[in-house]
C-alpha cells in the first residue's frame, strides 16, 4: 500500500562523497541508505537530489570556502550510494553547479530538464514532505525550513539522517530548530507503522 498521493519521499544528497571514505565523510552517512530503502515502496514518488559542483567551485577550500573539495559533476564521489534503490527514483534533481553559486537547499536545484523541485512537486500536487539523507545540519537542514517557508507539511525521518558535526551538537541544535519550525520529527518504523494504518505521523 503507497502512502497518499500528496506525499513525496526526498532523498537528500546519498552521494559516496559524503559516505565513509569519501572527500566529505559525514560519520555513519552510509547508514541513510537502508532506511531510503525501506522507505522507498511506501511512497508514490520518490525524488532524488545530488551536491553538483564544478571542479573550482566557491565553496571548496582552494578557493576560500569551508569544505574540501566534494561531489564534483561526473565525478565518482558525486555518485549516488551505490546500494541506494534507483529503480523507483521518479526524479534527480541537481544543486550549487555553478562556479560562483553555493547552495544547501534543494528548492534551489533543478532537474535534467530544467525544472526546479517545487515546480516538479506542485504538479504532482505534493502538500507533504518525507526526508532522509545527507547531512543534518546543512543541506537537509535547509531543504526542510524552505520547505516549510513554502508551505509544505515536512517529516523528517530521524534515524534517516546524518550530521557532518563541525561541533558535536549541530545536528541535535538542527533538528531542534527544525521542530520549532513545526516539522515533525518521526522514526521510520513510526512512518512504516502510519502507513499500514493508513494516515500520516503527526
Ligand atoms: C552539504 C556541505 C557541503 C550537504 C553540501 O549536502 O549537506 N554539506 N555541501
Ligand atoms: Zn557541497
């Protein structure tokens, strides 16, 4: 049974560079793709979005940014988790792939035909949000407050998600902020539990 039609399932930036061993490693990152995974049959639509740098991208250290170089375009490390479920993957969408431009939201990506993430939501009529994936305290982060300053009711699956932890509490003090702003905060088995009952988490 497929959760309602007003749902989507956001896979945040499952990339192998930020899984273990890769340029950005956010600890126990690879640990989102099982609950993507499961996650995944239960929902209508699934969308899928990908860090996307170009190789001297502004927010890459050589360049006087914060990170190391990561996720450059066509590169390995921007790859999808090789064990992440493509196969009901309806769209990928791309951010923060020009030279000069960072972003953490996904509402600030496009598709391969240009489309942005709302645009693609609105018209499959999409009023709620699921959300797993990478990292906690950046791009999910982001993704989920515009989200929510966009009008959309927005779950964050708790045990789907990883912090990168510049400090040890950013993804407790993300999360945190995240609920204030009225997103729920659910596990997956009470996602998976809702669904077999046939209603949405509160
Ligand atoms: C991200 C740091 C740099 C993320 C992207 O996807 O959370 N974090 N670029
Ligand atoms: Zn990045």
């Amino acid at each position: 049974m497929k959760r309602s039609l007003d749902s989507a399932l956001v896979l945040v930036d499952i990339q192998n560079d930020f899984c273990p061993g890769g340029a950005l490693a956010v600890a126990k990152g690879d640990e989102t793709v099982a609950v993507a995974n499961s996650l995944m049959p239960h929902f209508p639509l699934i969308i899928s979005t990908q860090d996307w740098h170009p190789i001297n991208h502004v927010s890459f250290k050589e360049r006087g940014g914060p990170w190391p170089p990561h996720c450059v375009q066509g590169t390995q490390g921007a790859d999808l988790h090789p064990a992440l479920n493509r196969t009901r993957i309806g769209h990928y969408f791309f951010k923060a792939s020009s030279v000069d431009n960072d972003a953490y939201s996904e509402f600030e990506g496009t598709d391969d035909k240009g489309r942005s993430l709302d645009e693609v939501l609105r018209s499959y009529e999409v009023t709620r949000l699921y959300v797993v994936g990478l990292a906690t305290d950046y791009c999910v982060r982001a993704t989920v407050l515009d989200g929510v300053s966009r009008g959309y009711q927005v779950y964050v699956c708790t045990d789907g998600v990883r912090a990168v932890n510049v400090d040890a509490r950013d993804g407790e003090k993300a999360l945190e902020e995240m609920s204030s702003a009225g997103v729920h905060l659910v596990t997956s088995a009470e996602i998976l539990q809702s669904e077999l009952a046939g209603f949405a988490p509160s």
